[in-house]
C-alpha cells in the first residue's frame, strides 16, 4: 500500500524554493524524498494537510497545477499559529503533507467553453491551479477565452506578479485584468474593488462559467454583480473556507446542513450553495 492510501498519514517532503509573494504570504516549493510528487496525484481545486510536527497542521490548497509534473505548490497566508512557523522555514526544511482532498473544478465541463476567474488578495492561490491547467500547451485547444480579473489592496499585496504580467499575457486568447483598491504612486494600471471592475468591464455570460475566489466581502458583491450580468447560478463556481480539522469527513468540522465541505466542497456551485443554511 502506498503512503498516500492511508489517508490520515502525513508524508515528509523537502521545500526546495520559497517565493516572497507579499509582506504575509510566501509560496512554498515541495517535492517528496527522491524527488517529485510521489503518487500524489491532484486535480485543480484540492487541498492536502499540511503540518508539522507537534505545531499542528491546516487545510491549504494545493496552488500549482497538475501539469506541474515535479513539484507541488502551496501559497500560505501568515494568519496563526502553525502559519507563522511555516513562515519561519527555509530551502531544505521539511513539511508533512497529507491528501489531497475534497473536490476540483469541473475542469471537464468547462471544455469548450470561455471562462472568467475572478480573484481577491491571496484567494488567488486555489484558482491558479485551474488557470496553469487551461493554459498549459497541451489543453489551451480544449478551452474557449480565458479573462482573468484580479485585485488587491495595493501592488504589494498583489500574488504571482509573474505570471500575471508576464507569463499569462502572453497565452492566447486570454485577457488579464488587474486592479488595486486605491491609487498609489508608481502604478498607472486600474483601481477600483475587483466587483466594481467587474462591472466596469461587463463580461458577457453566453457560452462562459465565471470561477471567483476571495474574501467573503467581494465574494458577496461579485455574485450580486454577476447576476445583474445574466450569469445563471448554475455557471457561477466559488470555493469555501470552513475550519477543518480531519479533512476526510470523519470529525464533522466543517460541515454545512448536510455537506461537508472537505468531501462535498470545497468547490460549489452558486445553485448548490443556495441550497445550503447560510452558515458560511
Ligand atoms: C479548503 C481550504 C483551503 C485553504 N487554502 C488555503 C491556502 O491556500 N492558503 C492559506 O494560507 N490558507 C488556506 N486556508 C486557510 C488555512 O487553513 C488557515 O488559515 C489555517 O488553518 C491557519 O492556521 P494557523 O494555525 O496558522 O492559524 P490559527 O492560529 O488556527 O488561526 C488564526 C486566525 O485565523 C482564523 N482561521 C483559521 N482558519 C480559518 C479558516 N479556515 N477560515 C477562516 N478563518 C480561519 C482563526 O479563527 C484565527 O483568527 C484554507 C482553508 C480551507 C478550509
Ligand atoms: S474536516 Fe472533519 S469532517 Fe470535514
């Protein structure tokens, strides 16, 4: 049996690049001992547990795609107690990983079609796995547009710059959209909040999903603003949040009604929300 089929036993890998993304959040380059990703094998929108030991561990998403053949990725938010410690953790230190867990993206379904990321801040992080996958070589054929809108407080708090001015641009068909929330000096690109962007820049919803991810506050006024664009609830894709701590829906931590958001979730569609108490 392998380590990962056991599903609440940590595995060590090795942090074999650190990215400064802002002044609390740092991207951590792993690979398993031997190299690679073992068989841990994920599709965009999981998450695995990361831990150390006697600290503690947390749900994080697993920020690379998986078309990424040799590494994992994970984007982490200094916000507590074992993020904190993470944070203090250099090239060659270790980390233990288990999952990956809950669902994706319908990565499947959105074949053929256009489609809009919307992001806030660090939340970035889970739909950059989807974006590296649909615009990788091998699988950009099998998607329609990709618009990208992406805001933050300031430039210092805006994550993956590379990617967003410089590698992302460059794909075809694909638009980048970004903004902060207040003007400051050096930047001449866009400021507005990322909903009212999104309402500036009125993107059509025929043939497209929209995917959005951030904090609860522009989550709750992109959905308003894309419903006033005609986006129909069962187009609109969002990822949640809750506290976890088994992440195999074993502890009931994180469940909502009948769902629990490590099996069911993270990933949900707007109409599937809608069924739920409004307890997230
Ligand atoms: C599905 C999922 C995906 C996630 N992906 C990422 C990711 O990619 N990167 C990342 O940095 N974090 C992510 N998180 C959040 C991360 O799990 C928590 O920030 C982490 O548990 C904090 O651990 P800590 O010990 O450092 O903080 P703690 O000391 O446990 O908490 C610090 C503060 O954060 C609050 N907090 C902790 N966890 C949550 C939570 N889940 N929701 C709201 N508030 C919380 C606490 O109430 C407290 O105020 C994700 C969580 C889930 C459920
Ligand atoms: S975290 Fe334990 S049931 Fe979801």
């Amino acid at each position: 049996m392998s380590d990962f089929q056991n599903p609440i036993l940590p595995r060590m890998a090795f942090i074999t690049n650190i990215i400064d993304e802002t002044s609390d959040t740092k991207t951590f380059k792993v690979e398993f001992e031997g190299g690679g990703k073992g068989d841990f094998l994920h599709e965009p929108g999981q998450c695995a547990m990361l831990s150390i030991p006697g600290v503690g561990e947390a749900m994080i998403s697993v920020t690379s795609s998986p078309t990424f053949k040799d590494f994992l990725e994970f984007t982490i938010k200094r916000v507590g107690r074992l993020t904190n410690i993470i944070h203090q953790l250099e090239v060659g230190d270790q980390i233990g990983i288990r999952g990956p867990y809950g669902n994706n993206f319908p990565y499947k379904l959105l074949e053929g079609k256009d489609i809009l990321f919307i992001a806030g801040g660090f939340a970035l992080a889970p739909l950059r796995s989807l974006i590296n996958y649909v615009l990788d070589d091998e699988h950009r054929k099998d998607y329609g547009k990709v618009d990208i809108i992406y805001g933050a407080r300031s430039v210092d708090d805006l994550c993956f710059k590379r990617e967003l001015f410089e590698n992302w641009p460059k794909k075809q068909d694909t638009q980048i959209y970004v903004t902060i929330d207040r003007a400051e000096e050096g930047w001449d690109g866009h400021v507005a909040f990322v909903p009212t962007y999104l309402e500036e820049l009125q993107p059509s919803p025929e043939n497209k999903y929209a995917l959005t991810c951030g904090p609860p506050i522009m989550i709750k006024f992109v959905l308003q603003n894309l419903q006033k664009l005609g986006y129909q609830d069962d187009h609109v894709i969002t990822t949640l949040e809750m506290r976890m701590k088994c992440g195999i829906g074993k502890c009931g931590r994180c469940n909502i009604g009948s769902k629990y958001v490590c099996l069911d979730g993270p990933v949900f569609f707007l109409d599937q929300l809608k069924q739920l108490p409004q307890e997230y």
